[in-house]
C-alpha cells in the first residue's frame, strides 16, 4: 500500500510522527507537510506565491517540508513523490479536536479533504484533548489507529466521502471504543478580543472559549465526550438536496413567502 502522510501542525509535530509510526508498518510511507504550523486554515490552497520543497531525512521516509498549506503538500505530494497517485492519504496526528464545524476550518481535515478531490481514500486523525497544556496521549491514537486499520481501508464509502476521526486524548486503557457519527455543533463565544497597542491601537486576537453543548446524541462531539473514539463520513457534496425542490417551487412562483 503507497500511503502519503500530511498535517497542519507542521512536519515536525509529535502527531505527525506518531502517525508515521503506525502506517510504515502497513505499506511505503512518504510524509509532505507543512515547515511550520498551519492550523485553522481551512481548505486554502497557496496560488499567489512560489512554492518550495525541502527535503527531510529526519522521519526515516522520503519526506518533504513545503512552505504553504496542507491542501498544497497534497498536491507537492501527488506531482514530486507520488505521481501515479497512492492508495492512502492520512492526515494528523492534529493536535486538538476537529469536531462538528471545526471540519471547516481544519487544515487537518483540508488535507484529507484533498486527498478524497483526488480521488484518494484520505481519513484526518485527530487527538481530542479539550485542556490546555494537557499532555496528549498519542500512545491512544497509535493504539487505536493499528487496531482499527483494516475497517479503515476498506470500509464502503460513497464516492467523494472521506473520514474524520477523533480520538480522546485519554490513556488508552480508558478508550470505550468507537462510535460512527454525525458531525455535532461547537460554537465559540467572544471569538474576536479587542485589545490595544503601547499607542492606545486597537488591534484584534481572534480565538474565544468554545462553548460545547455534550448533549448533543449521535454526534461527535457527544461521543469523544462520551470517551469514544468517533468516525465521521463527510462528503463534498455540500448540497442540502432536500431543500432543492421547494427552493426551486419558490423560485418560479415568483412570490417571496
């Protein structure tokens, strides 16, 4: 199996490693990543500046270090090291929860969101761990990871679906297994601090306290709450295909409701 590894925490984050550690042990690994991090930057791809590409030996693969974005060390990855495509893109370990509509502002997500554009069945991978400073327990990423290996691959998707996983950065002796799931809701509150320069400036730092409702069932965020690991199919179809044949009924009448 050709496995291509990326992130967005940057190519020398302990999850990427981690991730690297794992998948060498299912196939020929090759890791292109960002040179630094990247987080929160959703689905963007670099298309105004040049873009250079840096080789790396300290992972012990042929690897790459990119100035730009996930979705661009995709694309490096599918033109420079693997240019008859791979089997596999995987991406993470992030550091940190993707769940609910934190997928769309994920570089982590971006990157397997990429890899699925592509054609490729791509899962992003990411450590759940809500406390600051916490340390994360990668060692239930790896765990998990290898146990579930083999449902990853070759569970039945539909065409332009890929997988987001979250694992709770918890020991891994307290992991209650694994939940398929819907994406739940996290919502940020005062998410644009105002502050001031020595000149009295105002400037702004933009970030807020998530606040997460966990009752929220069948969803990821309930589940990871839960201490269950989660899976969520996301397809690229953003269509609410539902709601098309009364929007188009509301169209042609003419009358707004």
């Amino acid at each position: 199996m050709r496995i291509l590894i990326t992130n967005d925490d940057g190519i020398q984050a302990e999850g990427l490693r981690a991730l690297v550690e794992v998948a060498q042990d299912y196939g020929t690994v090759k890791v292109v990543a960002p040179d630094r991090e990247r987080s929160a930057c959703g689905h963007a791809m670099t298309l105004h500046d040049p873009l250079r590409a840096r080789p790396v030996t300290s992972l012990g693969h042929e690897a790459l270090e990119v100035n730009g974005v996930p979705v661009d060390c995709v694309n490096i990855a599918l033109t420079v090291l693997w240019p008859d495509r791979c089997d596999l893109v995987l991406s993470g370990f992030n550091n940190g929860p993707n769940l609910g509509f934190d997928v769309t502002y994920s570089g982590t997500v971006a990157g397997a969101m990429e890899g699925c554009i592509n054609g490729i069945r791509s899962v992003a991978l990411s450590m759940a761990s809500f406390v600051s400073g916490a340390p994360i327990h990668y060692e239930t990423g790896k765990q998990w990871l290898r146990e579930n290996w083999e449902l990853l691959v070759t569970a039945p998707l539909p065409e332009l679906t890929f997988l987001n996983v979250n694992i709770p950065s918890i020991a891994p002796i307290e992991l209650r297994g694994t939940r398929v799931v819907g994406m739940g809701k996290r919502v940020y509150e005062d998410r644009v601090e105002v502050r001031h320069d020595p000149w009295n400036r105002p400037y702004y730092w933009q970030g807020g306290v998530v606040v997460m409702d966990r009752n929220q069932p069948g969803t990821d965020v309930q589940a990871v709450s839960d201490g269950f690991a989660s899976v969520t199919p996301i397809t690229l179809d953003w269509t609410h295909h539902a709601a098309c044949e009364s929007l188009a009924h509301h169209f042609r009448s003419g009358v707004p409701t």
